[in-house]
C-alpha cells in the first residue's frame, strides 16, 4: 500500500482563499493517499520581516524541490500564508514542494516551487508557473442539476474595481424572475452587497414568493452554495464576482454574467476572464440573454483543481499518478 503524501495547508481565515487551498488538497485526495496538517497563518510586519532572509537565500540558493527526495507539500492561497510557507520551504528545501494559489508579490515568486495562476494574469512564464482557466474550486459536477431551478448570486462594493448602482441590479434580477416564468428561483446577496440593495431584493422576491426566495449572506455559511450549484441548472451572477462564475462552471451549470460599470474598461482583472470564458463560449451576457441567445450549455466542465492536483504530482510524485 503506498504511503500518505504529507501536506501542510496554510489557511489565512478568508473563504475565497481557503477554498482554493482545500480544492486542491480535495482533488490531491481523489488521486493519491495523503494526511494534512492544517496551518492558520496571519502575518504581521514581524513575520514579514523574518520571511525576508528566508526568501533571498531561497533566491540565492535555488533551493527547488526534486521528485524522489521531495517529502512534503506546503500550499496556500493568499499573500498572509506566504511568510509562513517561505519560512518553512527555507527549513526544508528540496525535501518540500512550496505551492501558492493565486499571483504572489514578484519578490517572492522564485520561493515557490510551483504557482497556480489564472491565463489571464498578466505574467511571464517561467518553469514554477502553471496557467488555469480559473482558480481551484470546490463545486464538481454532480450532475443532479434542476434545470426548473435558477440561482441568482449578487456581489457588490469594491469601489477599485466597478461601480455599483442597485437600480440596475435589482431591474436586471426582476427581469429574470419575469421571463424565467418555467423557474423556481434562489437570490443570494454577498458579504459585500450594500444594504439597500439587500433590502430592495428582500421586497422584491417577498413580492413572488411562490417563484423566488431571498437568503441574505449570513444565511447562506458552510457549504450552502456548493449545494446550490448542484441543485440549480441555471446560474446568474454579478459581473464583479467572478470566483462564483468559476465555481458554477466546475459544477457544471449553465451561466450568465449580470454586468457591472467597471472603473478602468479593458484593464479589470476580472473583465478579462470574463472575456476569455465569453470567447470559449462558457458564458452568457445579460443582454444577449435578453435578445434571445440561450446560455451556453458547455461539454467540458472545467475541472482546475484536478488539473493542479495532477501537475503536483506530476512534478515531484509521478508514481502516484
């Protein structure tokens, strides 16, 4: 029988970062035996100023971990998980592989041995960077979809990226409940929505109780939108919430994007991934929708944890692939 891979999972207390992590570590565990050892980490200007050294030595020393003496995976997501991952990559060396989810800082890209960063960040290849179409997630496809049940998911303020305007918001999910007469649907607000918008969706639905519910994010804690994404055919979500397009394309729903005002047109993070899934035809716009374009109904779910999960082993474990 062959022997638990060893990893330890760096968590910094915020869900969107800790999901990617655990998304891998979930897809690691469909593939090999493994034991995890979880981590919080919360760094703070000390830890920042040990990981330093650490980082320029790894720098120095190219310290990178080597298939058949590699003994441990160290991963996170997140730039508060980085001073401890350095600190023990350093310890380590090549006897550990240091993987980061999401783009870290460009002093520290060389201390990691592999990161998983979105086609659409602008950076340039190298041998310890691994592209995917989106970020790590949770959500599979279950196939035990609803195609009489619809999801709406909305986002809300973050004033460097897009304007929000609640009119628009809430005309947008009235005229989903309207011409999606054939659907039951479900209305979820985020930690970010603002309250007036909150508000406005809560009267709105207790106006159509009969074919829509309102859960406000409080409600919504643990796994309730996984569950949602495996029970609801259709998805709608805001523009500006882009890890929960990725998410309701890697459980295999159909999905279309409610557009937001972005601050700087055509240099949004966001917007180019949205662009690209525009292009490879995984999503619907909002206003295509209203002239008659059905979403797109995708044959391939997108599956990125599984694919990071492979290149790890395929890197520094190959015999348990």
């Amino acid at each position: 029988m062959m022997n638990e891979l060893t990893i330890n999972a760096y968590l910094d207390g915020r869900p969107g970062h800790e999901k990617q992590t655990m998304a891998v570590i979930q897809a690691l565990q469909q593939l090999t035996p493994i034991t995890v050892s979880i981590q919080t980490s919360a760094s703070t200007i000390n830890s920042m100023l040990t990981m330093m050294p650490a980082a320029l030595l790894l720098k120095l020393n190219r310290r990178r971990a080597t298939a058949g003496l590699a003994e441990k995976l160290l991963i996170g997501s997140g730039r508060r998980t980085h001073p401890a991952i350095v600190r023990d990559k350093h310890r380590l060396g090549n006897r550990a592989a240091a993987v980061c989810c999401m783009r870290p800082d460009i002093s520290l890209r060389h201390a990691f041995d592999l990161c998983l960063l979105l086609a659409s960040d602008r950076v340039a290849d190298a041998d310890n960077i691994f592209r995917t179409t989106g970020p790590p997630c949770l959500s599979v496809d279950e196939e035990k979809h609803d195609h009489h049940r619809g999801l709406i998911l909305i986002g809300g303020l973050d004033p460097k990226s897009h304007r929000w305007d609640t009119d628009l918001i809430c005309q947008q999910v009235a005229t989903l409940i309207k011409q999606g007469r054939e659907r039951i649907w479900t209305i979820s607000s985020s930690p970010r929505t603002p309250p007036e918008t909150v508000i406005r969706l809560a009267h709105l639905t207790a106006t159509v109780p009969n074919r829509a519910t309102f859960y406000r994010a409080e409600d919504t804690a643990g796994s309730w939108i996984e569950k949602q994404y495996q029970q609801n055919g259709e998805v709608w979500v805001t523009a500006d919430s882009i890890s929960m397009v990725y998410e309701a394309l890697s459980a295999g729903c159909r999905v279309g994007v409610l557009p937001v005002q972005w601050r700087r047109p055509g240099r949004s993070l966001h917007q180019r991934s949205l662009d690209q899934l525009e292009r490879q035809n995984r999503i619907g716009r909002f206003d295509h929708w209203l002239a008659g374009t059905p979403l797109p109904t995708v044959a391939t779910v997108l599956n990125e944890a599984e694919r990071c999960a492979r290149e790890i082993l395929r890197r520094w474990w190959p015999e348990r692939l």
